[in-house]
C-alpha cells in the first residue's frame, strides 16, 4: 500500500535554484493538496487540485507553481527559491471533495533553502 | 475569516493517564467536520478522529473521544490511558469555505510528551 509518496525526503537549496518536489498517489484520488509546515504556524495550503488539468491557488501560493497533467501525480515547482521557502512540504490527496472523507498525507520533504 | 485556535503549545502527561487538548475554530457553515491529526516524529500525519458538526454524539475512537460544543465552536481531544506511542503533535483541522478535505485550515498544534 503505497499511499501518498513524496520525494525527495530532504533536500538543500541554494538561493535562486529551482527544484520540483514530486508527489504521487496510487488511489485514484481526484483531490490533491500542497502545504507547508512551518515551526508555530501549522499546516498552510499551497495549492490544490479538484482533478487532472484543474488546480487553484491556496493561503501561501506566491513562489510556487503547480500542474496536474495526470490523476496520479502532482508536482511541486519553485522557480527560484528563498529562504523563506525553508519548510517542510506535506502533500495530500483524497478521493472525494466532500468533507467526511480522509485526506490522506505523504511523509513530507524537508527543505533547506541557504 | 475561518480560523483554528489551539492555545497550548506544549503539553505533558503521565503515562497511563488522561489529558485533553482544546481546538476553539471559528465559522459561519452549519454542517462541516472536525478532524484531530496527529503527527509522531516520524513527521506522517496521521487521522486520529473526526467529528460531524450535526450530530450531537461525540466521537470516539478506542482511547480518544472528543468534547465537541457547536455554540462555544470548541473541539477538544481527550486522550485517556496515554501511552508513550501518544507522544506527538497534535493538530485541529477545518475543511476551509465549502467543506472540502483537499482544502484544510490546521492549528498551530499542540505538542504532547507522554512522561513514563
């Protein structure tokens, strides 16, 4: 049961690099989530996506892209990243958009912007 | 605006005892859900209970039930027989304007150390 994979786990940045951090999900969701952990401030919503070809923007979305080519993955794009990008990144995925139904978590990815 | 208030940051308890933690939230849906994450160091989250804001049962599941009050808009998780696998973050969490799970509102969380 793999769930929600995210990768990588850890990753360091410098200043102005971009990387994409990749998540996939092998439940058939429709629904699939990004958000940031910071210390004091909880989970925050990136962006999300009600289904392949449709995302939206969520709380904290500046400095991220997002694409949903297919059901299963949901990439995740910084363009030029900042310290302030310094987070741990949880994706999430669930199969309904009604809310008795779980959202189900990768393990996350921590990233280091120096 | 929605929000999700979790006023203790940091909790302890010994092991085999009772502790609850307090969501307060505020809204203006009338029927949503309620949900208690927990997150161990391992960093997954993990579903520990959810509620249905119009049923007036509180929910439990094994050793963690919650004191919902809709007027007072409060959610909280008690957790009895604590064990040390309890130890963790635990976040409130709110599915943001129109109910949806892929869209959550999350509390600062509350960090519990179960004491042996």
């Amino acid at each position: 049961n793999a769930g929600v994979t995210q990768t990588p786990k850890f990753q360091v940045l410098k200043t102005g690099q971009s990387m994409t951090l990749q998540c996939a999900q092998d439940m058939n969701h429709e629904y699939m989530s990004w958000y940031r952990q910071d210390p004091g401030m909880g989970l925050r919503l990136i962006h999300y996506s009600v289904g392949a070809g449709i995302t939206d923007q969520g709380e904290v979305p500046n400095g991220y892209n997002v694409s949903r080519s297919t059901t299963e993955d949901f990439p995740l794009r910084l363009l030029s990243a900042a310290p302030s990008q310094t987070s741990v990144y949880f994706c999430a995925s669930s199969y309904s958009i009604t809310a008795n139904t779980e959202a189900f978590f990768g393990q996350g990815t921590r990233l280091t912007v120096v | 605006a929605q929000t999700v208030t979790q006023s203790q940051p940091e909790m302890s308890v010994q092991e085999a005892e009772t502790v609850t933690l307090s969501c307060t939230y505020d809204t203006s849906e009338n029927n949503y859900y309620l949900f208690w994450y927990k997150q161990p160091p391992s960093r997954q989250m993990i579903l520990v209970i959810r509620q249905e804001a119009y049923k007036q049962q509180n929910a439990t599941e094994n050793r963690f039930s919650v004191n919902f009050q809709k007027a007072a808009k409060s959610f909280s998780l008690k957790i009895s027989d604590s064990q040390l696998g309890d130890t963790a973050m635990y976040f409130c969490a709110f599915p943001s304007s129109g109910g949806a799970t892929n869209k959550l509102i999350f509390g600062t969380g509350t960090l519990l150390a179960v004491q042996p």
